[in-house]
C-alpha cells in the first residue's frame, strides 16, 4: 500500500515487480527459496485507483520472506507490505480441518462462528461466494440482476471475470442455494479474489469463499439449461 501521492500513481506493475525481485534477491531473506533461475514475483495486479496492489510471490514461504521488505522506501514514498485483508494460514486452515469432527463443528461452550471455507488447498479459476445476499433477491428479477451486476464489478476488481452466476430456486441442488459462482479468465486473479472476499462483510453479511471445479460447475449451468 501507500502507492499514490496526491491521487497520482507514482509505481507501475513492472516496476513493483523489478523492485520485489531484486530487493529480494539482494536481501538474501532467509526462508525465501529464491532460485535464480525463478524469478520471485509471477505477477502484480494494480489497484483501479493505484493507492494499493496485490503482488503474486512463486511460494508462501517467498510471500512470508517478503513481508521483511515492509516499509522499504520507493521514490520518497514508505511501501506498507502486509497480507491481504481476509488472507488465511494455510496450516491454520489445515489445524483446523483436523481438529474439526465435521462440517460446522464447534469447541465445547463456544458459540458457533462463521462458516469455514469450503476448500483452500487448490485453487481453481472459479470463485464461490456464499452468505452474500438475502434469498429473497432470487424471487425478485430486478434485485437478482442488480446482485449480478454488484458481484460482477466487485470481483472484476482483482481480475477477468468470464462470467457471474447465482442458481435460483429449484434450478440447482439445495447446496447450491444462496451461493454466486464467478469464473475469472486466470487462477491468479481468483486466487486474490478468495483473499480479499473471504471474511468480508457486504450488505451486513460476512461472505465465505470457496473454490469450485470446473466439473462440478458445468454439471450446476447444465442443470439450470435444462430447466430454460
């Protein structure tokens, strides 16, 4: 973060990209599985507005090291290096996973907290998002279609959406009720949308993500084009 002054972008993707790899390179940061021969940094999306980006590293264990380049100074600017918002350890999740007897179970004398995400462990170019909105709006044309277009411009933001779709009543399985598929053009760009969407909260709902395989979605759009 802290990429603009007075509203002007003062750094470009490929500098950001030129800067982490050498600096990087430079630093010898220990834990960081630099290899010469791979570059660490695979890719760098902007921010519309240029005040913040999201740098994709080649390994967690890169992404991690990279966090001790916090506060490095770039054209009289101080960078603020940090994870995204909404970002979950991975060994956290996997903890987690363990400890859990199934689906939706909680410690003794807890209160029962948001749903967990689906899966983490391999990301797919297709991004589901659950407990965004009211079930409500699927009865109602226009708030569906404007749900559609509200979820189509957000997720646009982290990369290529292909396309945006939200199962009505009776067209998919009861699994699939009340949860938005979107298709990005590239598993990167998914990826940064799972880390800023998930834990989000949008119209007073917490969203959880998840990944969705390609398979299971054309069985969910060839059961909807059954129906039409």
């Amino acid at each position: 973060g802290n990429l603009a002054m007075n509203g002007i972008t003062v750094v470009t993707p490929d500098i950001l990209t030129k800067l982490f790899n050498s600096a990087m390179e430079a630093a010898q940061l220990p834990n960081s599985g630099i290899d010469a021969a791979h570059p660490p940094v695979i890719g760098v999306n902007l921010s519309s507005d240029g005040k913040y980006a999201f740098v994709e590293l080649r390994t967690d264990e890169m992404a991690t090291a990279a966090m001790g380049l916090n506060k490095l100074e770039v054209m009289g600017r101080e960078l603020h290096i940090a994870r995204p918002s909404g970002w979950v350890d991975p060994e956290t999740v996997a903890n987690m996973a363990t400890a859990q007897a199934g689906p939706g179970a909680t410690a003794p004398g807890q209160p029962p907290g948001p749903p967990q995400p689906e899966n983490t462990v391999h990301p797919t170019n297709i991004l589901v998002l659950a407990n965004m909105f009211p079930l409500n709006v699927l009865s109602d044309d226009m708030e569906y279609n404007e749900i559609l277009a509200d979820i189509n411009d957000e997720c646009g933001k982290f990369g290529e959406v292909v396309e945006v779709l939200i199962p009505k009543q009776g067209e998919a399985g009861p699994q699939h009720l009340g949860k938005a598929f979107v298709v990005y053009r590239d598993i990167v760009s998914c990826q940064t949308g799972f880390q800023v969407m998930n834990g989000r909260h949008f119209a007073g709902n917490q969203i959880t993500c998840a990944y969705c395989y390609t398979e299971e979605y054309q069985q969910i759009k060839a059961s909807i084009s059954r129906l039409v």
